[in-house]
C-alpha cells in the first residue's frame, strides 16, 4: 500500500546488489511512496547485472561509486543533482564487508590491512558519503541519512568478528557528523540496527542461519525482515520523523531487550 510518504522526494541509495539485499527492497518501497532515486553501487558489485533490473523497476539512473573513492563519490553526488535537478533529501547508506570474515581470519587472528579496508568500506564511508555532500552542500533542509547495522555493535556475537568495530564506529560517525548537519541544515543522520536478515552480506557470518533462528526464538515479535526494514527507511526519509537524529534505532522485534524467552529456554533443556 502506497501513502505518498515521499513524494516529490530524491534520494540516493546505496548497496542493492540483488533482490534479498535491504538496499533493494528500500529502493522498491520509496519509489511506490512516490521518490525518485538514483541508484549506485560498486563498479565490482554492478558488474554481475542484477541492478540494472531494479533500476528500470524503480525508473532510476545507476552511477557506480566506490564509497572508498571520494573521487567516486563526488561524481555521484554531481550526476545525482544534475538529475534531479536539485538537492538530494535523503540517502541510505547499506554498505557493509569484512575483509577478515571474508578471508576466514577470526577476530583474535585479524589481519591489519583486511581490518582498516573493512573499517573503511563498512564504516568510514558513511563519513565520506557524508563529507562529501556536506561540501557540495548537496542535501537539502530536513534531509535524512539513515546506515544501516546491528546490534554486535553493543553486544559480542563472537562470529561478527571485526564488523563489530565497524559497526560500533559507523554508529558514531552517525551520531558525530548528525550533530554538525543538525547545526548546519537540520539533516538528521541515524543507524537503523536490524534483525538478521538472509542476505549476501548477512550469509557471509559464520552460522548464519543458526543465527537466525535463535533471533527469531528470542524475539517477541520474531525477526524483522528485509521488506520491515525497508518500510522503516521510508519512514525516517518522510517528513513524519523531522526531529529524529543521531540515534541509532533497533528495528528487531524485540531482541535487543529481550533477556530470554520459554522457546529458547526449552531448547536448554534438551
Ligand atoms: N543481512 C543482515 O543480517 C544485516 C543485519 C543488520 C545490518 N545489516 C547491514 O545492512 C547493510 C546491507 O547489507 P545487506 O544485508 O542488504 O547485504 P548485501 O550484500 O545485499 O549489501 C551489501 C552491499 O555493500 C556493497 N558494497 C561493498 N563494498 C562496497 C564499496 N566499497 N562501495 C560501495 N558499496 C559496497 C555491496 O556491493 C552490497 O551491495 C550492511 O551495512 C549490513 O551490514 C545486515
């Protein structure tokens, strides 16, 4: 069902790499709320295809960018406000890999260089996305930013190894840099904390799908999805959230102040 939450709105989405990423289904729902978007993703990422796919669904140009590249990313912010023909208000930045995970390193075995490539790719790119409309003055007056991250950030999963900290840092560059675009233009910047949810990135943490299911049985509501999530964006990009910055939000049924529930405990006792 479409309310028009966001028309006359443009936004920028980042990291739709096929139809289970939350960067999709996001870019689905905001152009049935009536957005018009610009689309982008890494060249590495564009180039299995799957994108241009959603981007004639949602009637959206596709500009690559490395979110390590402010090269890259001030051409997307140029291209971006040349199609719009004006300011952006809001971006969703769902952009997340570790090098170490990835590699089969565990977290007490990290590798240096993975680690500052993660923290780079995963976190620091919300500064730059941030930094570089933040020069360009390319976000409008009550613009809103929203990451996406979870909650190992706050609690050890041992598995999330190092996107813990990436996580935990992406969080704070949300609350840190909120604070000066909420001074500047009242841009709201915030994290979304999301239930695990089967993705590419989210299938690359070991047991996943154990993972899944103990969130599931721990929370009351079960587990958010992917299409949840994307409702929840629309609803921090519309107008309805105004006042709503450098929080990070916990879109999870529950979970993160459940302190257990009968499921999980019967499971105990076998
Ligand atoms: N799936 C989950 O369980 C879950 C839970 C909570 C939070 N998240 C977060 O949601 C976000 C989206 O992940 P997803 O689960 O939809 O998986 P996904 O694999 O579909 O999306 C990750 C995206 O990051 C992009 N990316 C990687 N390196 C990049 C770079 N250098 N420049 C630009 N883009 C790059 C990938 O191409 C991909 O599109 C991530 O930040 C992830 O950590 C996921």
């Amino acid at each position: 069902m479409s309310y028009n939450l966001l028309k006359g709105k443009k936004g920028i989405i980042f990291g739709a790499l096929d139809e289970r990423s939350i960067a999709w289904k996001t870019a689905l729902r905001c152009h049935e709320e009536g957005a018009q978007i610009v689309l982008s993703n890494a060249p590495v990422a564009m180039r299995m295809g799957e994108i241009n796919k959603l981007a004639e669904k949602v009637e959206a140009p596709v500009v690559g960018a490395d979110a390590t590249s402010m090269d890259d990313l001030k051409k997307l912010f140029e291209e971006a406000t040349k199609h719009f023909n004006g300011g952006v208000d809001f971006v969703l930045h769902s952009i997340g890999m570790s090098l170490n995970v990835r590699k089969g390193k565990s977290y007490t075995e990290l590798d240096y260089g993975f680690n500052q490539k993660t923290l780079d790719i995963s976190s620091m790119s919300l500064h730059r996305v941030l930094r570089t409309a933040w020069d360009m003055d390319a976000i409008n007056e009550w613009g809103s930013v929203v990451a996406l991250t979870y909650i190992a950030a706050q609690r050890v999963f041992p598995d999330y190894s190092e996107m813990a900290d990436a996580k935990a840092l992406l969080e704070s560059v949300a609350r840190s840099f909120g604070y000066h675009y909420g001074v500047r233009k009242k841009v709201r910047v915030n994290t979304v904390s999301q239930s695990p949810t089967a993705t590419t990135a989210g299938s690359g943490v070991k047991g996943f799908d154990g993972f899944i299911d103990y969130a599931q049985k721990m929370s009351p509501m079960g587990n958010a999805t992917g299409d949840q999530c994307a409702d929840y964006c629309v609803s921090l990009f519309s107008d309805l959230t105004r006042m709503v910055t450098m929080q990070n939000l916990f879109h999870d049924g529950g979970f993160s102040f459940t302190g257990v529930t009968p499921e999980v405990i019967a499971q105990m006792g076998k």
